[in-house]
C-alpha cells in the first residue's frame, strides 16, 4: 500500500487537501461513466471465475490489472472527458473515514496502485502464494483471507494515521494478508517465490520471516529518522498480515489443517501415509462441496464410504476410482483420475495438479 500527494493540492500551510472533485454531488457525467467502468472491470473477473471454476485468485490478479489499466489511461489524457481521477474518489483518506459517504473507500481503495511497479509487486505476491492458498482453503474463504488483509491494512492505517489527507492506495495489505493465513495454517509448504535473488521453492514460514521482518525494519528505520520518509505504508502490511494470521485458524478448522497434511510443493500435496489413514474418517469436507457445488446421491454415497472404509489401501483406492468416474474436477469441470504417490492414493485433475490434489 501507498500514500501520495503527487496531484492533491496543498493549502496556505502546506497541509494536502483535496480538490473538490471527490464529492458525490459535484460529479459530472463523465466521472459516473469511468466509475462504472472501473467498477465493471474490476467485478467482471469474478464473475468469468465463478462461472469457469477458474480460481478467484487469478481473476483477482486481472481484475486488478483491468483497473490499473483504466487509471493509467486517465493519467496520460488531456481532454477533459477523461480527466477523472479515481484516487479522489476511491482512494482511503483516514479524515474522511468517519462519514458514512466515504466507507466505500475502505474497499476500493485495495484495487488502485500508484504505478506499474506498484500493481506489479502486488499481483505476483497474489499470485505465487495465492494460487496454492485458494487450493487449500477453496474459492470462499480464500476471498474472505484477502478481505480480511486489506480490511486489516486499512484500521492500521487509520488508527496510524487518523488525520492524515494523504490518500492510500493498493492491495498490499491484502498480498500481505495471504502470507499471514499461509503462515497460521501451514507454515512448513513450500511455494515458488522469487527471495534472496533466486526464484525456487521456499518454505512459507522462511518467505514470512524475511518479508514481514523487512517492513519491520523499514518502520523502525522511519520513525528513529535513520532513513528518509517514504511513500510506503509499512503500517498497512503489517495489519493486514496480523489479521489474516489471526483469523486463519477460526476460518480454517483444525482439522481440516492436519487432513491436507504437512507440506506443499509446486503443486503437490505431500502428507504421511499414517495422517490421512488416521484423518481420513475424520474428514468432512470435500472439493466440491467446499467450491458450492451439489453433490449427487451416488457422489456422497461414494464419499461416505470413502470415510467408512478409506484407511485400508486397497479399500481406499477402490472407492477413490469409482469417485473420479462419478465426478469431475470441482475447478474446471475436467476429468479426474485416482493416481498413487508413496504409496498413497488420492484425486487429481487430468488438466492441471493445482486444480484437485485430495484429499
């Protein structure tokens, strides 16, 4: 998340204040039409991802690039038609957050970036870690995970900043938010992240330990005055992070934890042979019902035994190979087959590991 007074004006004692074009009742028709637009791109990427079963990370990562788009259309154009300004109407404004008027700030202003470089940082971090999170938690929470990271870096902002006129913008807060849920719930997975100049597979705790004790550093380098100010808002990460981490293991069961087992590596899901036999009974949920999808009679019928008599191996893949038959994957709609691994037998979609690896 960022801060910027590049184009606000700047009162008789220097303080940033707002031109007016942020009120509602001063808009022209021409700022309605680029509010909806920029609503319409930002919205539609979820709705291709629900109807798809595609993943609403990935559609987060275009929606965000849909919106930045508009924005750095409007920064180059000089007619005024296009000379509507996004931040002053969606970006966060700690001021004004106690009017009713500007709440939908506290939302919007996760989807605007103050460059390429910005957006860019962000959708890479939603990308690497939040394509492997939303296999583990499904499209829902996942959503819930990010909501909670902006909702977390904006309260730290605000309660930071209270009087502050300097709009704050970016998904950072969010990005960082999916590091803190990765982080409470399954700490030991390994994911492709680009660290310490290399691009491999990184243990989520080992990425969160530099990441998060960066913007540490940085916030304390700010306030002794060892560094310059910056436009960063190093406060908003941490929130987000904090209140994802927080509110992880209440959106995720415990059990649900330990049945997905121990680590995950470029897409593949690594579990003991001895937890998912002691967790298999124990597991109810599914992909399906977790992605809204109805299950047939025979499905669950399939599925019930599965939990019934799923400890035995041969039991297990005999019920497993019947499922892929029944259904299919809960993400794109392909075929599944049962494949085994270590002696371990479990789902997968033909298309893409990353779409079904259960259980």
């Amino acid at each position: 998340m960022k801060n910027s007074i590049d184009k606000w004006l700047l009162d008789s004692k220097g303080a940033c204040i707002l031109d007016e074009d942020w009120r509602w009742d001063l808009l022209e028709i021409s700022d309605l039409f680029w509010i909806i637009i920029i609503l319409l791109l930002a919205l539609i990427p979820f709705f291709y991802a629900f109807k798809d079963k595609t993943g609403v990370s990935l559609g987060m990562v275009l929606s965000l690039l849909l919106v930045h788009f508009v924005q750095y259309f409007l920064s180059f154009s000089e007619s005024s038609i296009f000379s509507f300004e996004p931040i002053e109407i969606f970006g966060l404004i700690p001021a004004f957050m106690n009017e009713g008027l500007h709440f939908h700030r506290f939302v919007t202003a996760a989807w605007l970036h103050a460059d390429w470089i910005h957006v860019l940082s962000n959708i890479l971090v939603i990308a690497l870690v939040g394509v492997p999170l939303e296999q583990r938690l499904g499209s829902k929470k996942w959503l819930i995970v990010y909501s909670l990271g902006f909702i977390g870096g904006n309260l730290a902002w605000i309660f930071t900043h209270p009087n502050s006129m300097n709009p704050a913008i970016g998904a950072s807060g969010a990005a960082f938010g999916l590091l803190g849920a990765y982080m409470a719930c399954w700490p030991e997975d390994k994911i492709e992240f680009p660290l310490l100049f290399l691009i491999r597979a990184w243990p989520v705790w080992l990425i969160v330990f530099i990441r998060v004790g960066l913007e540490i550093f940085q916030i304390y380098s700010v306030q002794s005055g060892t560094s310059g100010e910056t436009n960063v808002a190093h406060m908003a990460h941490l929130g987000g992070f904090f209140l994802a981490y927080i509110s992880a293991k209440i959106i995720v069961k415990e059990k649900d934890i330990l049945a997905y087992g121990d680590n995950y590596e470029n897409g593949q899901v690594e579990i003991s042979r001895l937890n998912r036999q002691e967790m298999l009974s124990q597991l109810d949920n599914d992909p399906w019902t977790e992605h809204g999808i109805e299950l047939a009679e025979n499905v669950s019928r399939i599925l019930n035994k599965l939990r019934e008599e799923g400890d035995e191996k041969e039991t297990r893949r005999a019920w497993l190979e019947e499922l892929a038959e029944q259904t299919v994957c809960p993400i794109c709609n392909g075929e599944i087959v049962a494949d085994e691994r270590n002696n371990i037998y479990f789902l997968k979609c033909v298309k893409s590991d990353n779409h079904l690896n259960w259980p």
